[in-house]
C-alpha cells in the first residue's frame, strides 16, 4: 500500500508492528483495518493539530461499513472464534486453519477495500 501511495519510510513497518490480534492480541479491531484506516490517514491526513479533511473521516466509516458488511465482524475475536491474549490461544492460533481461513482474506478485504476507497 505504501508503493501505491508514494510514501516510503522505514518507521511504517514499525508503526504497524502491534496491529495483529485484534491490537496487540487483545481481540480488538482487526489489524487488517487499523492498517487500512493507517493508509487512508496517509494520503488525507492532517498535516497540523488544527487542520481537518472529513474525507479521512468519512472514508474509514465506509471502510468499516464495507468491511463488516463482507467479512461479518470487525474485532478479530469475533472473526477468529479465538483468545490471542494467552499463550494458550496463540499455540491453538497457528495450530488451526484460521489464519488462512479467516486471517488472509481479512487483509485481502481491508486493502481491496481501502485500495478501491482510496482510487475513487
């Protein structure tokens, strides 16, 4: 996503380092979409603490709607069926299908998503 928004720096790797599992395996909003909801701040962000583009706003609303509306869910203990706060979680996690059966097309739908949100 960041080639095809023209923006490279080495700190975005890092930035999104805590988004699996929900946001730091707490279940939460899957990091598919915190990502995606990272790329639109990217190219319609603000640039100082007074500046404001609803587009960003109204953009990660119907990132969201659209997300839910395919995917079901939008907190990855929901999509999951999965506790990725424990140990215990974590092993049963990678011992299953769900990071194929779940994980992969999550992120596949967040950035078609933000991808076509973004071109439009």
């Amino acid at each position: 996503m960041c080639q095809r928004l023209g923006v490279e720096h080495e700190i975005i790797p890092r930035v999104a380092t805590a988004f699996g599992g929900g946001m730091g395996g707490t279940g939460s909003v899957c990091g598919a979409v915190v990502g995606a909801v990272m790329a639109i701040g990217l190219r319609h962000g603000r640039e100082t603490p007074s500046e404001r583009d609803p587009r960003a706003y109204a953009l990660t609303q119907e990132l969201r709607r659209r997300f839910e509306a395919e995917m079901g869910h939008l907190d990855c203990r929901a999509l999951t069926g999965m506790d990725l706060s424990t140990g215990e979680g974590i092993k049963r996690f990678y011992a299953s299908d769900v990071p194929v059966r779940v994980c992969r097309p999550a992120v596949g739908a967040a950035y078609r998503i933000v991808t076509e949100l973004l071109e439009s």
